[in-house]
C-alpha cells in the first residue's frame, strides 16, 4: 500500500502545482497485474486507473518506434485499457489510512533526524 501513498503523494504535489487534477491515470508494468494495488489506487486518488492489457506498454512504444524507423511501418497501435473505477466508501477509508500513513513516517522521520543531531 505505501505504493499508493507515494502515487498520491505526486498526484497530490502536481495538482498542488499546476492547478489542476487529472481526470484519470494510465498504468502498464508488472504492478499494474496486481488488480488490489489497483483497486486500491483508484479508490484513494478517487480517479479511474486505465490499465493497460499490454502490461509494458514501453516496450511496446520502443518497438513500435523502432519498427517504424526500419520498415517506415507502425505496428498496430489498438491498445485496449480496463477501468478501475473508485468507489467513494473505499475512497474515504482510504484517505483515512493515508493520513495515517502520512503522521507515521513524518513522526519516524523527525524521530530519526533527532537522533542523527
């Protein structure tokens, strides 16, 4: 889960930053077949995860990148996604345990830089 902390924690800083939230989130890699990670992401962000069926999508762009440099032909760029969808009574559950998370780690972090001092 403090995977999704972290993920919230830069969506939660960009949105801070440029003014606006985005309306959904993309995500291919090996994390991205963990459907409870996923579920879960969605749920705090309180956004749908697009999740690729080509779980490495950047292999897949490499590869289309350099079939289309050699051959001056693209592959077929059809790429399904399924939705993750957030559900509010998860959404506020989840918040709950970010906050938590969030009071934790900033206590060990002060604790830790006391005891450096």
């Amino acid at each position: 889960m403090s995977i999704a902390f972290l993920v919230a924690e830069i969506i939660e800083y960009t949105a801070e930053d440029t003014g606006s939230k985005p309306e959904f989130l993309k995500v291919d890699g090996g994390m991205a077949s963990n459907r409870f990670l996923m579920q879960f992401q969605s749920d705090l962000l309180g956004l749908p995860l697009m999740v690729s069926e080509t779980k490495e999508l950047t292999s897949f762009g490499i590869a289309n990148f350099s079939s289309s440099s050699l051959r001056r032909q693209r592959l077929p760029a059809k790429i399904s996604y399924f939705e993750y969808k957030p559900r509010d009574k998860n959404h506020r559950v989840s918040i709950k345990l970010w906050r938590k998370w969030r009071d934790i780690l900033s206590r060990e972090l002060l604790s830790a830089d006391r005891d450096e001092r």
